[in-house]
C-alpha cells in the first residue's frame, strides 16, 4: 500500500523542465525518498481543507435560509390563524353560556369537546409564535458569534417544529370532507398476477408503516395473511389518529410495481396491489341503519382462509350490494363482529356520498367503483427508477424515498387536487378564514 502511495506523489514531483512523459512511465523510472512525499502531504491538504471550509459555509447558509423561511411563514401565518381560533374559542364559551347543558347532554358533551380541543389549538398557537421568536433570536445570536454552528443547529431545530406543525395546521383546514377528520382503516391486497405481487404488497404495507412513524401517527397491523412465498396476500393497518382519513383517502386504489416503463399496459412487467382506505370511527359509531335480513354473517372457513391470530374471524356480507367485510384483529368474536359491522357501514355511507343519495336502498350496484379499477401510482423500477401519481399527475424520481415511507409530497398534491375546485391551495389564509367561519377549529396534535 505504501509503494502505490508513493508512486502516484512521484508523478506530481517531476521536474517541470523534463519534457513530457506519460504518466504510468514516470511511476516506474523514478525513485523517491520520504520527504517529496511528505512536502507533496502538505500541499494536497490545502485545498481540501479550504474545500471542507466552503462546504461547511454552505451548509451554514442553506440552514440560515431554512429557518428565515419558516420564521417568515410563522410571522405571516400565526396572527391571522390564532385570532380566528380565538373567536371561535370565544364562540363557543357563549354557546355554553346561553344553552342549558342538561337538555341535551350529547349536545353538551359534543361543545365541551370542541371547546377544550379549541383551546389545545390555541396554546398550540401561541407556542408556535414563541418558538419561531426562538429561532430568529437563535439566528441573530450565532451571527453575533462569529456564525456559531452549534446555535444554528439549534435554530433550526426550532424551525423544524414550527415549520411540521404549519404543515399539520394548513392541512387540517383544508380536509373539510364529512369523514376527512376521522381515523383511516387501510386494507392492502396482492394481486394474482405478476412478479410476486406478494412481495410487492409487502413493500406497500412496510411503506405506509413507515411513513405513519416518521409522522407520529398510532398505526398498527391489525390483520396480516401470510403468503407460502413471501410476502403477504392481505393486510389492514389502523390509523387511530385525527385526520388519518383525510391525508390517505387518496390511495385508494392500485398500486403498480412496473419493471419496464416502455409499456406500463404489460400485465407480464407488473405487480399490482390493491390499497382500500374506509374511515375509522374515533369516537362514534357509523350512524347508518342495516337491515338484519340484508346480512350474511359468516364463519372463517366460509370466507377461504383464517385471517388473524385470534381464531374469531368475523365475515360479514352486505347482501343488496355485494360488498364483504372481514375483521380478526380482536380478541373475541363479539368484538370482530362488531369491527366488521362498522367498517360494512363505513363502506356504504362512501358510497351514499360518492352516489349522493341517503337510502341503501338507492344504492345502484353497477355505479360502485371497483377498486381494482382504479389506478393510483406507478413505481416504475426498470429501465428508470420513478414513481408516477395517476391521480395528481406528480412524478418523483426517488423511488427508494417514496418506499422508505416519504410519501408527504404524493398525499399533499392529492390533497391540494380535491380542493383545488374549491379555494386555491396555495392561499392558505384564506383557507383558514373560510374554514373558521364554517366549522368550529379542531385540535392539531
């Protein structure tokens, strides 16, 4: 090792007055003591540590950057939203005032509810402000310190939190659907055809557990089927937090892996997975009424598997429609049967929304959306790795970011596009505005 070294200094200490050799010819007629090497040491140190020098300015500038960016939005953002959440916190104090509690105590309960979740939203607001006067403050103290890297470190860490918390803040005032601040049951399903789609439901499953710890949501696998090849033929998380179905409602539907881009229409180049999204009730039941008579209630070996751990598994067949639901997360069969019912339910009032009619009855069954037929992302891995969004019509090209979890920027275009008919996402006060005004603030956690 110390020949080679040795070697390739001889090629930079020839004498500039020889005339030209080629360099593999130098390495080999010359012979060299310790010091050329040595001096030739010194003069190679130089520049990289003035290059280690302009990395670490750059580095310095791009935080400086980062945290005036989210100071700017906190200063723009954080007045009009606290003095809106205020008023309506305001609202409701009256509302308790003026109306007798003991009258209607669901009633009661639900304004209490709303009141102590307004004031969580308003001492999260004021905490922000602090925080983006932290930073800045942060900021002027490390210039003043002959830019102190550590202290920017520190601000920008502030940034950090104030910029996630605008992110959830905008976020829940635009998911204004009847069922967006609910919890999200996510049921991903292998296809049968393709490279092991398995494998590949799999890597949809690890994606969305994932994405749910990098953003401090309670996800948990409830149901996991087991393929003999690997992977997993079915499986249902639970997203036991507020707005979990408003940011993943987007995903619903199929989930291509595709090994060649030329011809995404190839069954043989695809894998495909099916991702279902259905509400989770947090605090209360569907409020939807089923006839007993309409039900096929039925046993683990009449649904072709043994889904779960448990041994309770719980099918349940809404007869006029077709639709089948199947729960093994609990601990007994009661409680499956009443899991199942309640996402039966949530599944028909999607379609009562999506067919914007109010009676089962009504239901017609071929205007039920498939959701195998409907295309959502295309991962493509061969010959170029990309990930394309059917829906919004974004591409990223870091494929192994998005399947490491990073899939904020796909369910935020998804989020902006339902809205975009609506207000202009990108004027966010006038989103806050118009959602206080209409609803009264809910919590952001």
């Amino acid at each position: 090792m110390a020949t080679i070294a040795a070697e390739s200094v001889s090629v930079w200490t020839v004498d500039s007055n020889a005339s030209f050799t080629p360099k593999w010819k130098a390495s080999r007629s010359f012979k060299f003591n310790a010091c050329p090497f040595q001096s030739s040491t010194i003069r190679a140190s130089q520049p990289m540590e003035d290059k280690n020098k302009v990395y670490k300015e750059l580095g310095m500038f791009s935080l400086r950057k980062k945290i005036e960016d989210a100071v700017l939005r906190a200063e723009t953002l954080a007045p009009t939203a606290l003095e809106l959440e205020e008023a309506s916190c305001i609202k409701l104090e009256e509302m308790i005032r003026q109306y007798n509690l003991w009258d209607d105590l669901a009633k009661s309960n639900e304004i209490l509810v709303k009141l102590a979740d307004s004031s969580k939203v308003v001492d999260a607001l004021k905490d922000l402000r602090y925080k983006a006067e932290e930073a800045k403050l942060i900021t002027q103290l490390a210039e003043m310190d002959a830019i102190n890297f550590r202290l920017f470190k520190q601000a920008y860490s502030a940034s950090l939190d104030v910029s996630k918390f605008l992110d959830k803040y905008e976020m829940s005032k635009l998911l204004r659907g009847p069922y967006d601040i609910e919890g999200a049951c996510v049921i991903i399903k292998a296809g049968i055809s393709g490279f092991y789609p398995e494998i590949w439901a799999e890597q949809i499953l690890q994606m969305y557990i994932k994405w749910a710890e990098k953003q401090g949501l309670g996800g948990r696998i409830v149901e996991k089927y087991l393929s003999k090849n690997g992977g997993v033929k079915s499986a249902t998380i639970e997203f036991e937090s507020k707005y979990a179905y408003g940011y993943l409602s987007g995903e619903r539907g199929v989930h291509s892996m595709i090994s060649s881009s030329q011809n995404t229409s190839v069954s043989d180049e695809a894998s495909m997975a099916a991702v279902d999204v259905i509400p989770l009730f947090l605090e209360t039941a569907p409020d939807l009424l089923i006839d007993d008579e309409d039900l096929l209630i039925s046993s683990p070996s009449s649904c072709g598997a043994v889904w779960g751990k448990t041994g309770f598994t719980v099918c349940i067949k809404h007869i006029p429609t077709g639709l089948r639901v199947e729960s093994s997360g609990e601990r007994n069969r009661f409680a499956n049967k009443i899991k199942a019912l309640n996402l039966l339910k949530a599944k028909l009032l999607m379609i009562l929304r999506d067919q914007g009619i109010s009676d089962i009855k009504t239901i017609k069954n071929d205007a039920i959306t498939d959701m195998w037929h409907q295309q959502t992302r295309r991962y493509m891995f061969h010959p170029h790795k990309l990930v394309q969004d059917v829906k919004t019509g974004i591409q990223l090209p870091d494929l192994n970011s998005v399947l490491d979890g990073n899939i904020e920027p796909l369910i935020t275009a998804n989020i902006n596009s339902r809205q975009a008919c609506d207000i202009p996402p990108q004027d966010i006060l006038t989103v806050i505005t118009a959602a206080s005004k209409k609803n009264p603030p809910e919590p952001v956690h």
